[in-house]
C-alpha cells in the first residue's frame, strides 16, 4: 500500500497597509501555484527540504483585492504577496472572513502598519532607541550635545585622588622609589 500524502497549510503571516495587503507564506516551496480571485488566495506548494510536505491554502478575503495587480516575491525561505486591495480605506479587522482563528494565520508585526502610522506624515515613530534622532525637526547632529560646553584645553582630572594605593606611594617618593 502508498501512503496517501495529504496536504497541510503552511504557516501564513498577513499585515496591511491602507491601500493593500501582504501575505506571506513562511515556508520555502518549490511547485508553487497560487491563484487570486476577488475574494479569495489559494495557494499550493512543495516543502523545499521535504518532498512529502505538501502546502495547500484558501483564503477567503474579509473585503474584495485586485487579482490583477498582485505581485509576488520568492524570499528564499519564504514568499510575499502584495495585494492591492480593491477600495483604500478602513482597515481591516481580520484577513479573512472565517469566524473562528485559524491556527496557521498569524499577524507579520514587521510588515504591519496601522491606520495611525499613515497619519503620522513626515516624521516616521521611532522605532529603536536613537531611531529619529536625526530625522527630527531640528535634526543636525552637530548642535544635538551643544549644551554640554566641553573645553578641550580644560584638563579636568588634574585634581582628582589616586584610586590605588601604589599611585599615592610613587607621588610621595614612598616604597616605590626606594632601590633595594
């Protein structure tokens, strides 16, 4: 007998934009064929590593897309679709139109952008510690630690102790100068 080798769906991460949405499937694939209608994305597909990992997909969009414009690209381990959605707007509150999560869909954070980051305009958020830094207004690094005044011809540190004891002893022409 053959054992039958039945298809799974891959892992799937989805973010929006106002005017489109991506999916990605996480997984690298080989025979890949997919198909976008109006309503919905369907997707098949071949583990790369394990011929017997077969990937089939369907899902039926929240709202309708442009199937013509979708494109595509092959990241290597994994593979993005961009798709315009059909009327820019209100975000949607879920990809799909199933009222019950689906175990493999999860949302792609680094992809994600939210309807208040589009109102943001010019100055993106910053997302690191000194991200923004320069791309503020006001943003030349030159005048950024101009209230800090540091003089170089000022040696600060002429009058400051000695942490160890062997310092204090050679200032003093102690043990450490002494010849034996």
């Amino acid at each position: 007998m053959v054992p039958h080798c039945s298809s799974i769906p891959p892992p799937v991460s989805w973010a929006q934009r106002n005017d489109l949405v991506y999916v990605i499937i996480d997984v690298e694939c080989k025979d890949i064929e997919q198909k976008v209608t109006e309503n919905s994305f369907t997707f098949k597909g071949v583990n790369v590593l394990d011929a017997s990992k077969k990937y089939e997909v369907t899902l039926n969009f929240l709202h309708a897309v442009e199937p013509e414009k979708v494109t595509s690209k092959n990241i290597g381990r994994c593979l993005e679709f961009t798709i315009p959605k059909k009327e820019s707007g209100p975000y949607w509150p879920t990809l799909t139109t199933d009222k019950t999560k689906l175990h493999f869909l999860k949302a792609n954070f680094a992809k994600w952008r939210d309807e208040s980051d589009d109102e943001e305009g010019e100055y993106p958020k910053d997302n690191g510690m000194f991200g923004n830094l320069l791309n503020s207004p006001g943003g030349d690094w030159n005048n950024k630690f101009d209230d800090f005044n540091v003089d170089e011809d000022d040696d600060s540190d002429d009058n400051i102790p000695s942490l160890s004891q062997n310092d204090e002893d050679d200032e003093e022409g102690g043990e450490g100068d002494k010849k034996q």
